[in-house]
C-alpha cells in the first residue's frame, strides 16, 4: 500500500478568486482529516456593480473619422488577480512558520494559474498535488474525498 501523499500535518488550500480555505489534514497517514485553519472572503461585486463608464473609444489616427470602442476594464477578474497574490503570501506565511511535510492545491483552472505564477519556488516545492477544481462551496467532507480521490487516480509521475 502506497503512503499517503498528504501526511499528517500537511495543508491543503482551497481557493477561487473570492474565498479561500486553509485546510490541516490533522489525520494520520492512512486517513485524511482536514480542519479548517484559516478562511479568507473577498467582497468582489461582478464588475457591472464596479464600474459606470461607458467604454471609452479610440480613432484611427489623427483626423480621422473612424471610430471603434475599447474593451471596458474588468474590475472583477482584476480584484480575483489582487485577491490570489494575497492568499499567496499567506500560503507562503503559513508555510515558513508552520512547516507542514506537504501542499495541495485545489483551485479553478484561473486561480491555479495565478498561485502558480505567484508562489515563492520553497513553497512550490512543497506542492505534491494540483486539483483542477472549484471546491470553496463544498463541506470539508466533501473536500476530503475530492483528495483522496484525486490521490487514487494520480499517476505517480503525476504527484510532485
């Protein structure tokens, strides 16, 4: 029997680009049992309820006459990006101080993509499984499924 990839100790972080979960598998090596350590929320409107202009407009060149509208900024998709690169730093916070044996990630395809970006390379390092999913809505329970799960079918080239 293979050991667990997510020993006792080890967190598991939950996040989209509004909520965030810091999870501690307080089980042992052949049960997971995650506790909720930490939760972050983000108030992030949809960008409708942000902002009020109408897209601005460019012309073509100089004297010109033709007209074509630019792509209004989108305040929610830029609060989510905020958003990651502070539940980085607190991942990374939570890492240095605590120590855990591993990290999993469990995050939408976008927030995946931003903690990557952001995560400091002695936290990556601890990364031992990637969850392309949105669990922030799911109970803890649900969650540890979703990981031992995700552990079952892993290919072990697949776990960092």
């Amino acid at each position: 029997m293979r050991r667990s990839i997510i020993p006792h100790g080890s967190f598991v972080f939950v996040g989209d680009g509004r909520k965030a979960l810091f999870l501690r598998n307080a089980g042992d090596e052949k049960f997971v049992n995650l506790v909720t350590e930490q939760v972050f929320m983000d108030d992030n409107p949809a960008t409708r309820d942000q902002g009020t202009d109408r897209p601005g407009r460019s012309f073509a060149a100089a004297g010109s006459v033709r007209r074509s509208a630019l792509e209004p900024t989108d305040w929610h998709e830029i609060e989510e990006r905020r958003f990651a690169e502070r539940v980085a730093r607190v991942l990374e916070g939570l890492t240095r101080e605590r120590l855990p044996p591993a990290l999993a990630i469990i995050a939408p395809p976008r927030t995946l993509a931003e903690l990557r970006a952001r995560l400091a390379p002695d936290v990556r390092a601890k990364v031992v499984i990637e969850i392309n999913k949105d669990l922030t809505g799911q109970p803890v329970r649900a969650i540890e499924e979703h990981v031992v799960d995700a552990i079952a079918r892993a290919e072990p080239a697949a776990l960092h």
